[in-house]
C-alpha cells in the first residue's frame, strides 16, 4: 500500500485541482432544425429546459420556414437532426439513404386547415389561388382533401408560398386561401377581415411529425445520438405531465404567449415512438406523392426506418412491421 504524509497528499490534492481542462470531456455538439410551431415542442422543451445539457450535448437549434423545410439539411450531415412532416422525409430519403427515421414525434390531431377569405366552404374554394408550402404538411393535408371529397384538382390554382408568409399573401389578394397548420390558421383569422376556418384535418388525416437523424453521424457518434434521443424522451414525458411548464418552455423559444402556446399544444398528442400508425402514414404520403408524380424512385422501407437509437432508450416504443 502506497502512503503519502500530510503535506505530500495537500500538494497531490492541488495538483489535481488544476489539471488542464482537456481532462474533462466537452459536450457533444450537435445541430439541429425545424419548424416554429408547437408540434415540434420536443425540440424546444429539450434546448430550453435543459435536457440536452443533462446529457452532454451542445446543442444548436435552428429554424426555418417549416420543419418540412429543414429536413434536407441532414443530407450530408449539414445538421444532424430535423423534425419535420412525412413527405419531406420520403423525398429527402431518396436523394440520400443516410436521412433516416428516427422516431414520431407527435400526432396532429387538430392542427392543419384551409384558411379562405370570403370562402365559407370547400366548394367555394373552386376556382380559387390556394397557397401551398410544398413537400410538407401543407401539400399533404391538401392532398389528402382531395382525395377524400374526389375533388379535381385542375378546378384549383395552386400557388407555393411558404407557412410564415400565408398570412399576408391573404392579406394582399395574392392567394384566396391556403393550407397550412398552427399557429397559421389562428394568426391568419385573427389578421385578415373576412378570413375563416374553412375546415380543419379533423375526419380527414392525423398528420404527424417525425424526428429524422443523419444515420452515418448517428453510427459515429453513437454515445451521443443516443444521448439525444434520451433527451427528446425526457422532454416529451414533461410536456405530457407538467403542461404548464412545458408551455412555457416552447413559449420563450417561440417569443409567444404562454397561454397561446398551452391552447396550441392541447391540439396535438406528443409521444415518441414508432409504430404501425408511423409506418401508415409514410404509406399513405407515398400513395400521395406518386399521385401526383412526384416520387421518382419506390420506397426502399428497409432503410427508411432506423429504430435504433429509440430501441436503445425505450425498446417498448418501437412496435412494426415494414410493407
């Protein structure tokens, strides 16, 4: 046994108090990217409440005109992660294998719509300028209303406008109504004179938003995209069991009113996981996208889906079999 005297253990003891910094491992950093709007709460109740930091990550949050948007920014690992709709994610995919599925985030279950200004129904929406974000929810809650009322769809003008601009496209007459999710129904009736609901999503499709990652990145790093994905199921129990200060967390990274952001969020049905459900609406985006021509290449759902970094934190919530 190695003994030191009183004085050798007080100098030991400072010595090791001023070991160099290096000795202490950095945080992983790690870019991510989505929408602003509370159905990626996930994201923001992460950054602000201090789960990614929990887990050694350093996390950037950026964000753009929609989640759908940011998604093909993981191509090539220019961000790491993004939350975003289905259809991003099946175009995305195609053009690079390595943009993958990593979990659902959240289902929408009352939360995309048409806006129309003077239009009081879907049939008076015929002949009409719709504004379109395309590749996104937009575009698929559009789809899947003309589907679902056998609506023609050289009846429309379809004009692509992105969701933070619908607003005030309505308001200079450049579209007659649009397509889009909250806040934008909201803020669009509330800011245009004579602009209504003219249906909601509700009967018709539960979007969802998915977590997709950059699967090379996630396989090099793997401690820290697991890390990741622990503190995306962390914040996600919180929005589920304290609502209040989970609203506040999305409000201050939204610059919105808490109570806003709580009335939003009561609107939407947070979990992460992936299952059957995921998996059918991924099937009923592909059926949309080759439709409307859009899908140049079949799905290839073996590599669509990477249920790997969820079965490592809660294997319980990865349940599904592939087409």
């Amino acid at each position: 046994m190695i003994r030191f005297g009183r004085r050798a253990a007080v100098k030991l003891a400072a010595g090791l108090a001023v070991m160099p910094a290096a000795a202490v491992a950095e945080p992983a950093k790690v870019i991510i990217g989505t929408g602003v709007d509370p159905s990626f709460s996930a994201y923001y109740v992460a950054y602000e409440g201090g789960f990614f930091t929990k887990h050694g990550l350093d996390v950037q949050l950026n964000t753009g005109p929609s989640g759908s948007a940011m998604v093909s920014l993981v191509i090539q690992n220019q961000i790491q992660s993004a939350f975003g709709a289905e259809q991003a994610g099946l175009l995305v995919h195609a053009l690079d294998p390595n943009v993958v599925v990593a979990a659902e985030g959240a289902v929408l279950e009352q939360w995309n719509g048409i806006v129309g200004k003077g239009i009081d129904s879907v049939a008076g929406l015929k002949g009409k300028r719709i504004g379109i974000a395309r590749a996104s929810g937009s575009e698929v809650f559009w789809q899947a209303l003309v589907d679902q009322r056998h609506l023609d769809p050289k009846d429309y003008t379809i004009v692509q406008v992105d969701a933070p601009e619908m607003v005030a496209a309505l308001q200079r007459g450049d579209i007659d109504a649009y397509s889009v999710w909250e806040p934008w129904l909201t803020r669009g009736i509330a800011a245009v004179p004579g602009a209504r609901l003219v249906i909601d999503n509700v009967g018709i499709i539960e979007d969802r938003v998915f977590v997709y990652v950059n699967k090379r990145w996630a396989e090099q790093n793997r401690d820290a995209a697991v890390a990741f994905m622990r503190a995306l199921i962390e914040a996600t129990a919180l929005i589920n069991s304290d609502r209040d200060a989970a609203a506040a967390d999305v409000a201050k990274f939204l610059k919105m009113e808490v109570p806003f952001a709580k009335s939003l969020m009561a609107k939407l049905r947070f979990a992460i996981r992936l299952n059957q459900d995921s998996v059918k609406n991924f099937q009923i985006t592909e059926q949309q996208l080759k439709t409307v021509g859009k899908l140049h290449k079949p799905v290839d759902w073996q590599t669509l889906f990477y249920p790997d970094l969820l079965q490592a934190v809660a294997p319980g919530s990865v349940d599904y079999k592939l087409p």
